[in-house]
C-alpha cells in the first residue's frame, strides 16, 4: 500500500506540471548586426552592392506552478518543446506594391537559446536566429520563403514585422527599410553611346544625349523606373523636361537615347535652341541630384598656358593649361587631348623638347589640366598646346630655365702656380647632371675655403660672359695670386643660388725662389772660412714676385762644410714672403746654396757661386837699430799667396817685448788692409825683440812676426856704420852698478 501510494503521487506531479506551465509575457525585437534593437534599416540599392544582414530575438517570461517540475536538469532540455511549432512565428516584409517575403523557422530549426533557464517564477528566456536573415532589393523573380533572404521593394516604403504567438501571448516587432542615399552622376554627349562628357555641341549638327547613373532611384527591383532631366540653354533660355528610363529592371542606370537636337532656328518641343550669333553659350542638365554643363555653340577658342618662371632644368615644374571660349573663359566641359611643343626663345634654337608632350583629356578638370612638365635644358623657352581633334592652340608665358648646378674642374690638375694661368673648366648641368647646351649667361667667379685664413685673393677673370659658353662649357685660363689653397665656386651672375665649387680645394705653390747672396766685404770674391754672412730667400711667382703670404716651408739641400738652416716655416705676417738667414763655411770651396718647397718640389731656388777660402793674417819679421822698424802684414791664403783684393779686412796688433818694460811701441794698434797688407812701424829705445800678433775680424788663423832691434841689422852684411864713418863694434846698456 505504501508502495503504490508513492507512485501515485508522481504522476500526479507530472500531470500537474504540465496543467500549469504557461508563458506570462512574449516580447519580439528587431536587431542589426551588431545585436543592437533598431527600428530602421538602409539597403544599398547598387545592384553590385551588399546584402543588410539583420537578427530577430524573442524574450519570455515563463511561470510554473509549485511543485517545480522543471527543479532539475531537465528544464534546459525540454523548453523548446513548450514552444509548439505549430505556434505563429514569421518575419515577413510589406509594401504599397504588394509584394510581400517571408521567412518562417522553426524554433528547433534556426533559433538558439541565449538565455539561461531556471526554476525561479518569472524567469526570462531569450531566443535569436543562429544566422543572419539578410535584406534584399527584390531582384524581378518571385520571393521564396525557403530561404534566410527577405527580398524588398523600396518605391512606396518597405516595413520588416516579426511576429509571435502561442499559449495566449503575442507580440510583434516592426522596422522600416530606406535606401541608402547616392549622388546621381549625368553624362552630357554628343553621341548615343553615352560612354563620356562632350566639352562643346556643334549647332544645327549635333544632339544632345543623357544618362543618369543614380542606384537610390532603383527603388523596385522588379520593374525598370524612370527620373526626369532638364535640359536649358542659357543664351536663350530655352528650356526641355526630358524623361530618362532604366536601362533594366534593376541597374540603377537611366539613360535618354533619343537626342535632342541643338539648333539656332525653328525651335519646337523637341529641340533645344541656343544662339546664333557666335558668342558662347551654355547648355545645363539639371537633375535633382546633381548639374552637368556643356558649351552649346563655341567650341575651344584657345589654350592658356602658365607657368612660374624661372624654373631648373630636368627638374618637373607645374604648368596649367586652361581651356578658354572666345571670350576668355573657362570651358569647363572641355575633355580632349593636345599636344605641347617647345618654342625656343633664347636662344632661338635648340635640341631638347618638353616632356611629356602629350596631354590626355584624362588630364583635364573643369576645363583645366595642372601637369607636371619638364625641360632638360636651359635657356627661355614658351610651351604651345595644340588641340589634337581641331588645332587650336595657346602658348605660355616665357619661362627661364637655369642649370641645375655648375660643374668646376681644373682640368690642369691640383697643383698650379700663383699667377700663373691655368684652365679651369665650367659647365651648365642639369638635374641629372647633364649638359645645358643652350646655357648662355654670365657666372660670377669667386675664391671660397680659401686658406691661410685672412688671405683676400684676387681672381681673374671674376666674370664668364654667357656667350663663351659653347655646348654649356666654358673652358679658358684665369690666375689667382696668393699662396695657399682655394676653392673656385661659379655662380650664375642673376640667381646667385645657381652654384657650382670645385670637388677639391687648388693648391697655390710659388714658381721658383731666389736666394740672394750678400757680397764679401770691399773687394773681395771669397768669402773667408768660419766668416757668417747673409742669404735672402724669396718665394716668388709666375711673376717673379715676391709672394707676401708665402707661408710655406723650404728645405735646404746639405753641403758638406757649410752650415745651412734647418727646414724653416715663413711666417707671412712678418716676412712677406723673404726671410734672410745667416750661413758660413768650415771648407775650402766654391758651392750653390738650393733648397726646394718641403709640400711642393717643383718650387726650387739656387743661388749664385759661393766662394770660401782659407786665410791666415801674418806678420813679417823685421830687424834693425834702435828707434824704428817697419814691416807689413799680410793676407795669405793657403798656398802663401796674397789676398790681393782683400781691401777690407781689420786687424789689432798686440805687441809682447823680450824685455817687459813697455820701451816699444806700434804705430797703428788698429789697421785695414789694402790690397792684403798693411804696414806698420815699431819703436824701440833699446835693445830687444818685440813680436807682434794680429787678431783680425773676421777670425782668421794667426801667424806673429818678431821685430829685432840690434846694433846692427840681421841680415845687413856684417856691421853698419853711424854717423861719419863711426863704427858700433858692441853697445849694451850698463847697468846702474856697473856705472
């Protein structure tokens, strides 16, 4: 019994559950695909664009009863079949024009739960579509509900409902569909084709043609529609309303093939007259998106060219070319090609073309192209643009054309002289560094990085007369007189910007250097062994003058017995370009003093012939009475033999008696030689030697002399008589205690 009685009281449960499940509300809501709740919808119309993906959720609120069927695992799996499929759930899409989609699925189908399920009273639970449903345009075959696409009309409004009902509750959700807005583009022709603008329409010739090309007015994919166009002229303000129809069902593409005739006479509704009296007029399509004008009767009177000036050579520079009606305006419609060919004007001839010289109607704005053109020359030249269909033409301004850059080369190396000519070569280049060959015009010539600083050069010649320039090179001579290094830089002599320097600085060296001897003294020809004396050394020219900023530095070349400088640096502040230095001789000999510029060897200077000779200042000995001697004093050389020419030399005599009492005496302590000797007397008051010893500047080796007084003189033949016929046969001085 009690067995029985428990299963009783489950199933009683069960059939409970089921007496009160029930869904208290239903909420329907329509989403993008962002899963954002939206009320409006826009389609692209373009036949070529994207479908509009939307979603769909239903929320409920489910009540159950208290005994809480759904209190274990098994709510999750059952809820869907508390959804009967035989519920009203569709989505389904309306319009004024009676075409009407839908999309019906069951929830088992194509819809997943999003929310989560509970046993608590009043619970919500969410369902959406597992894929997109997707907005159309209606594409002219009849809608099918078998699939996710809901197709659409847009010419009278489209509305989307998703509705639900079951077990009592209902709702719907309702969106709006627009279309997605496009600028209508008008073509305006002269032919049916309709492929591009006609710039201008010949009267009494010539239709006018139209095509609207506007995908929002492609609002019924299953029938062609239609838009309208006014058609004016404004010289005469007449005026034709013009329908344009769809080229299909649905290409959003309007087109009017029929043509309206342009005329100047006998207007009627299908016609467009315009003026006969030459001036330009205008034709204007209107259309509600957008205006499209036209030249009606005057056709390209001309080009106008413009462009800056000066521009570089090989450089693109902007040139807009205008195309303009005989009045000089713009011709906005203008769309043809031209071709543009060079003018040389200065020079008046030439090689080199504009480029490009083709100028497509692709090029043209409004009437206007703006291309960039180049010229790889110099020079002056204008640009004329010459229609390619009827030959009109124009012509620019004059517009200059400058090199690029210069080019200065010594083409006779780095190494020249101070004022002495060397070639320096210019040329014009552009900027692919080619030749100008019609560069014409005066360069200024300076010295830049010049060195030693303060140095100011003088160049000649500072001026290139354009003329010189022959294929855009220059070559001549010029001359730069300073020592030191420089840059030549080459400016043109209107745009000083125009530049070119030398890749690498020139050096200036002096051409040769003389050394000047100082002479021997008097009328000498040698000069005397350990004897100082001068030699000037001068850096000069191409010239032969004296380089005043001279400040390089000179090596002398070595001879064996002659002291010569070390390696000397000028300082050109001070020496102005000479410095004398001081040498003498330790060896007999004749020699050249050479030295040479230490950084430039080809710069070498050699003096005259030197002489050094050996010399020794001697003394003669002399003999005879008492009283007073006389003897000379020679210059020898070092064979013995007299200086002769030696007038100059001075010497002292130091006198040493045998006897010190100072009883001798010389005549001259200090004596110049003439013709290399000199002679000098000796006094004595007694008997005794007395030697005498020079001492000469410059310092020559000494050789003393003995002056003897006697009673009789060495040398003399045996004794000399005194007085009348007396005879000293022996004289001495008696001493104080002989007497």
């Amino acid at each position: 019994m009690t067995k029985r009685l428990k299963i009783l009281i489950l199933g009683f449960c069960f059939l409970s559950g089921l007496a009160h499940l029930s869904f208290a509300s239903t909420n329907c809501i329509i989403e993008n695909s962002s899963n954002a709740e939206v009320s409006t919808f826009t389609l692209d119309t373009d036949p070529n664009g994207s479908t509009t993906p939307f979603y769909v959720q239903l929320q409920q609120t489910r009540v159950v009863d208290s005994c809480g069927y759904c209190s274990g695992s098994g709510c999750a799996c059952d809820i869907e079949q508390n959804i009967p499929n035989s519920a009203t759930k569709y989505i389904k899409s309306t319009n004024s024009a009676g075409v009407t989609d839908s999309i019906t699925v069951p929830w088992g189908g194509g819809f997943n739960v999003i929310g989560t399920l509970n046993n608590t009273a009043g619970a919500i639970n969410n369902y959406r579509n597992a894929t997109p449903f997707n907005i159309r345009l209606a594409t002219g075959s009849s809608p099918s509900t078998a699939d996710n696409n809901l197709d659409v009309v847009l010419d009278a409004g489209t509305t989307i409902t998703f509705s639900f009902a079951c077990g009592g509750t209902s709702d719907t959700a309702i969106a709006t569909v627009t279309a997605l807005p496009t600028t209508g583009e008008i073509i305006m022709s002269n032919s049916a084709s309709l492929t591009s603008n006609t710039a201008a329409f010949e009267p009494n010739t010539d239709k006018v043609y139209l095509q609207v090309t506007d995908y929002d007015m492609n609002k019924n994919g299953y029938t062609a529609e239609s838009v309208s166009v006014s058609l004016s002229a404004l010289s005469t303000g007449d005026e034709v309303t013009l329908t344009l129809d769809e080229t299909g069902a649905n290409t959003g593409v309007f087109q009017y093939t029929t043509g309206v005739s342009v005329v100047t006479t006998g207007d009627t509704a299908s016609t467009l007259l315009v003026s006969a009296t030459g001036a330009t007029g205008e034709i204007i399509a209107t259309y509600t998106d957008g205006t499209q004008t036209a030249n009606s009767n005057a056709v390209v009177s001309d080009f106008s060219l413009v462009a800056a000036s000066p521009q570089t050579a090989g450089t693109a520079f902007a040139l807009t070319i205008t195309a303009r009606d005989a009045n000089g305006d713009t011709v906005t419609t203008y769309s043809g090609s031209a071709t543009l060919t060079t003018n040389y004007v200065s020079p008046v001839s030439g090689t080199s073309a504009i480029s490009p010289t083709a100028v497509s109607s692709a090029n043209f704005t409004d009437g206007v192209a703006a291309v960039n053109v180049a010229y790889a020359d110099a020079g002056s030249i204008t640009i004329t643009a010459t229609d390619d269909t009827d030959g009109k033409t124009g012509t620019s301004n004059e517009i200059l054309l400058l090199p690029d850059n210069f080019l200065v080369e010594s083409t006779g190396g780095l190494n020249q002289i101070v004022n002495k000519a060397f070639n320096l070569k210019v040329t014009a280049r552009n900027s692919s560094n080619d030749a100008c060959p019609n560069y014409k015009r005066d360069v200024t010539l300076t010295a830049a990085n010049v060195t030693p600083t303060g140095t100011t050069p003088t160049i000649s010649p500072t001026t290139i007369t354009g003329t010189n320039f022959s294929s855009g090179v220059y070559t001549s001579s010029m001359t730069y007189n300073k020592w030191g290094t420089a840059k030549i830089t080459a400016a043109d002599s209107g745009y000083s910007t125009v530049t070119g320097t030398t890749a690498s600085a020139i050096n200036f060296y002096p051409n040769s250097f003389n050394i000047a001897v100082d002479s021997p003294p008097a009328s000498r020809s040698n000069f005397y062994l350990n004897e100082a004396f001068d030699i000037t050394v001068s850096a000069l020219d191409y010239n032969d003058e004296a380089i005043a900023n001279y400040a390089g530095v000179i090596t002398f070349t070595t001879v064996e017995g002659v002291e010569l400088p070390e390696d000397y640096t000028f300082v050109w502040a001070s020496d102005s370009g000479s410095h004398s230095f001081s040498i003498s001789g330790t060896q007999e000999k004749t020699f050249q003093v050479t030295l040479a510029d230490k950084d430039y060897a080809d710069a070498t200077g050699t003096s005259n012939n030197i002489g050094i000779i050996y010399a020794k200042i001697k003394v003669n000995d002399a003999s005879g009475p008492i009283g007073t001697i006389n003897t000379t004093v020679e210059i020898v050389d070092s064979n013995g033999d007299l200086v002769s020419d030696d007038d100059s030399t001075t010497f002292i005599l130091a006198s040493s008696e045998s006897k010190a009492n100072n009883s001798a005496a010389v005549s001259s302590v200090t004596t110049t030689v003439a013709g290399g000797k000199a002679t000098i007397s000796v006094t004595d008051t007694e008997l005794e030697s007395v030697t005498i010893t020079p001492s000469a500047e410059p310092t020559l080796d000494i050789e003393s002399g003995t002056v003897t007084f006697s009673t009789t003189a060495v040398g003399g033949g045996g004794a000399q008589r005194l007085g009348s016929g007396a005879r000293i046969l022996y004289w001495r001085e008696l001493r104080s205690d002989e007497r």
